[in-house]
C-alpha cells in the first residue's frame, strides 16, 4: 500500500498540490511540516518520506501553496 501512496502522492505533486505523508492515526508522518505550507515538497523527498513504514496515507495542504485549495 506504501508504494500506491506515494504514487498517489506523486500524481498530487504533478497536478501543483503541497502534500505530506501521515501515520495511522492521520498525525504527520514528519517531525515538522510546516515548511510544506510556504514550499512544496520536492520529488526527490516524495521517494524519501512516502518510502517508512510508518507511512500510512498522505494529506494536501490547503491554501495558497496548493492554488488556493480550500476545504
């Protein structure tokens, strides 16, 4: 499931959303994220932080580093 998460993740990158991958309990999967809200996550950190296995789904950052994304 890992692997369709980051693709998930990837496919979210590509269409100009900031995502960021979560545990279980839907917490981030980081020690912080906030750096995410100003800039997006690269390909690069996709492969590298959507690769743990605590890694359990993603969430997108809402707002202007997502083209204003609300929801």
């Amino acid at each position: 499931m890992s692997k369709e998460i980051k693709d998930k993740a990837k496919e979210y990158l590509q269409a100009g959303l900031s995502v960021i991958p979560t545990k279980e309990d839907k917490t981030p999967a980081l020690p912080t994220w906030k750096q995410y809200q100003i800039q997006r996550i690269t390909a690069e950190e996709v492969e590298a932080l959507f690769s743990g296995g605590n890694v359990k789904g993603l969430a997108i950052i809402c707002g202007a580093i997502s083209g204003g994304l609300e929801v």
